[in-house]
C-alpha cells in the first residue's frame, strides 16, 4: 500500500521536496501551503547540479490541515523557525496515532517545540542539514535543486528500533541518499551550520552599522566572504563544540567547522567558502540601491530566523549547561539587539 506523505510549508524547500518526492512516484504527495490558489498540481523541477529536469504530480495542495493531514503517513515541515510553533498546533489535532513528523531542518527549535505541542506518543524525526540547496523561480510551478548533500543524517524521538529503520528506508527512498542515524535529536537540533555560518558573516559585516550608516554595494555573501568572517566562525564553533562535549552527543556526528570545509585555517575556510559554486549568487541580505546605498535587510530570513530561532537555541542550552560561551553571546546579543533597535 503507498504510503501518503504531507509536506508543510510554501517555500524553495518545500517545493523542491514535494516535487523531489513525487516524481519518482513511490508515495502519494500532498502540500500544506496557505497559498493552494497558486499551486499547480504538476511540478516542473530544475535539477542544476544534474543538468536535467522532472515533472512530478502532486495528489493535492490545500490550506486545510484536516485534509491534509488526516491519512498521512508522515507528515515533513518544510517551513522557517518562525512558524514551527503555529505549524504544529494546527496539524496536532488531526495527526494519525502512528505517523511520524518532522523537519526538513532541525536547528531552528524542532525538537524542542514539537514535544511541548504535540502528544507525548508522536514520533518524531528532524534532518541534521537540509538535502539539497533549493530556490523557488516560480512560486507553485517551478523550483530548482542547485546541490545536494552526499548524505542525509536524522535524528528521531519516541521511536521503537523498528519504527527507525522503516523511517530510515522511508527517508532514503523519498530523497534517493543514504542516510545515517543520528543517537539523539540534540544531534540533529544544534548546528554549526547557518545559525553559525551566517551569523559570523553578517556580524562581520555589521557590527558597527547603525541607522544613517549606508554602504555603496551589497557583497555576495559567500564568494566575498573574508577572513574576518572566517575568524569569528571558527571562534564561535569553537565554543559550540564545548556545548557538545557536555551534552550526550556522540563525538564527530558534528564535525568542526575546519573538517567539515576540509580547511586548516582563516585562510583555507575563506578560500573554499568562495570557491563552493552552489553558494556562487547568493547575495549578502541587503535593501537599497546603488545611488542611495545598501543597508542590512533586517527583514531577510538570515535574520529573522537565524538569530531567534536558530542561534538561539544553542545560547539556550550553553545557559543551561553553564557554558561560557562570550562569543557567541555578543554576536547573538548584537543580532537582537539591532534587529529590534531598527526603524527598517
């Protein structure tokens, strides 16, 4: 019997998951979206890092949560911090007893929000990284897939040894990947990845920003990032790794930042964070023009979901656990602090 899965969520993930998914044509794929109206039923996927491209068919897209979720075998949240909360209160109600739901990205509170809302029996798994890096070109319609990982590593919750391995083989057949399981879902909850990665970019960048201040250009984010950057990104994950030790976090499932970039130093992680060609476009988030200057949009996802629902949870735990961690702390305070303190 094909199994039904429900993908939450509107944006590049979700379309890229959905359609991913559905065109190998294993599961019946469904889309929780507020925004069904703009959605085709038919999928056009862009598959950059491949060279070809796919169509898949969705069995539905709506914005109604009971018909949407009642029948789903596993339901996957592919949506910002921001909405985790609100996501999870209103699918709770009509979740089967036996499906299992996750996150396509877990660093942003998951876990943590999902056993408060959810009942205590919901089993529940969460990607340590997403599976590939998607943009949306056409909302509803079209998106592209511009890398992927080599494999996918998840963590789970309330779940029998039984209940992991058909979720394991789920996974890999849904993403077409080997996949590793994690020992636990700090594992999967806590990164080095953009809650690190881009705020020690930003604060690099801005730190002395102030309003009035404007910058004559907006700087791609990775291929002009710079050894400052780099210096307070391993500085931080340095302190990160201390939170680790403390925690029961099997040693090297989150590889320091230098191993992981396969670099030694600032200059090496600068030298191939510049050189990754699926990060190659991506421009530093920035509003304005050229003509009255650029300034940090504070509006931009880099912010409003990597500080609050990403960073912030790893200050969280190292509070908890009594780890000092100053650097972490100022860069976390300042993205807080700005964000809050601006009229933008």
């Amino acid at each position: 019997m094909r199994k039904t899965i429900c993908i939450c969520g509107g944006g590049a993930l979700a379309h890229t998951s959905a359609g991913f998914i559905a065109s190998h044509g294993h599961y019946d794929v469904r889309v929780l979206t507020r925004h069904p109206e703009q959605w085709n039923n038919n999928q056009l996927i862009i598959d950059d890092e491949l060279g070809n491209q796919f169509v898949a068919r969705l069995s539905m897209v709506t914005s109604s949560s009971v018909d949407a979720i009642k029948g789903a075998d596993i339901v996957l949240l592919c949506v910002p911090g921001f909405a985790i909360n609100d996501i999870l209160k209103t699918i709770a109600p009509h979740l089967e007893p036996s499906a299992c739901v996750g996150s396509i990205v877990s660093s942003t509170g998951f876990f943590f929000l999902a056993q408060d809302v959810l009942p205590q029996s919901t089993k529940l798994f969460g990607f340590q990284r997403v599976p590939f890096i998607a943009r949306t070109k056409d909302y509803g319609r079209h998106a592209i897939i511009k890398g992927y990982k080599k494999q996918l590593f998840v963590a789970t919750h309330n779940m029998s040894v039984e209940s992991q391995k058909t979720l394991l083989t789920d996974v890999e057949l849904m993403f077409n990947m080997p996949v590793v399981l994690l020992k636990n879902f700090y594992e999967a909850s806590l990164t080095n990845s953009n809650p690190l990665l881009h705020t020690s970019r930003m604060y690099s960048m801005w730190k002395d920003w102030k309003e009035g201040i404007t910058y004559d250009k907006c700087p791609q984010f990775y291929t002009d990032w710079t050894i400052d950057a780099a210096s307070y990104y391993i500085t931080m994950d340095r302190e990160f790794q201390e939170i680790l030790k403390v925690l029961p976090v099997t040693p090297g499932t989150i590889p320091n930042v230098l191993d992981y970039y396969e670099s030694t130093d600032e200059e090496s992680l600068t030298r191939k964070l510049r050189s990754i060609n699926a990060f190659k476009g991506i421009m530093a988030p920035m509003t304005g023009n050229a003509v009255d200057g650029f300034i940090p949009d504070f509006k931009s996802r880099y912010f409003t979901e990597d500080f609050p629902f990403g960073l912030r949870w790893i200050v969280e735990v190292a509070r908890r656990m009594n780890i000092k961690t100053p650097v972490i702390d100022k860069v976390y305070d300042w993205g807080i602090k700005t964000m809050k303190g601006s009229s933008y």
